[in-house]
C-alpha cells in the first residue's frame, strides 16, 4: 500500500515525519519515518486514527490526542484543500 502523503508534526519539541495511509472512508494509519541519525522522542511508531460523526479526530487507543489532531488537520487539508492548492501555485 502506498502512503497518501508525508505528514510533518512536533512531538516533544522535535520534527517528525509520518507516512499516512487511508485504511477505509474516514480511518487513517501514520507510521513514524524513522531516522537513523535522529534521537528517539518516543514519538508512537503507528497510530490508527478516525474522524468521528463531530468532525473530530480520535485513536483507537484514545492516546496521544494532541499528536492526533495534528495529523488529522492535515489529512483534511489533504483531502479538501491540497488539490485547490496545488492548483493555485503559480497562478497571479
């Protein structure tokens, strides 16, 4: 399965990078890059995250809420806003 997208977030004051992939409608998995250079900021290695009926996001674990609103704001940038974006870069 290939990833959607490369999402970039603060965990712990640090720079992460997840690859994000759909699992169905409205549920997505992040998966840590993981760096070997980097130190570890014990940032989770996989979250599994849905949208739920409030438009808020959530983990199936209920953990790392912060993290998972982060992630969440920018699949829904993705999948509403990135496209209309992309299609304004260069436009005057």
């Amino acid at each position: 399965m290939e990833p959607l997208f490369e999402a970039k977030v603060t965990y712990n004051g640090r720079y992460e990078l997840y690859n994000v992939y759909r699992l169905e409608t409205e549920k997505y998995k992040a998966q840590l890059i993981i760096n070997e250079d980097s130190d570890d900021t014990g940032a989770p290695k996989e979250l599994t995250m849905f949208k739920d009926n409030n438009n808020t996001w959530h983990t199936d674990d209920k953990n790392c809420t912060e993290l998972c609103s982060t992630l969440g704001i920018e699949i829904d940038v993705f999948n509403t806003g990135y496209g209309e974006l992309l299609g304004r870069i260069g436009v005057r």
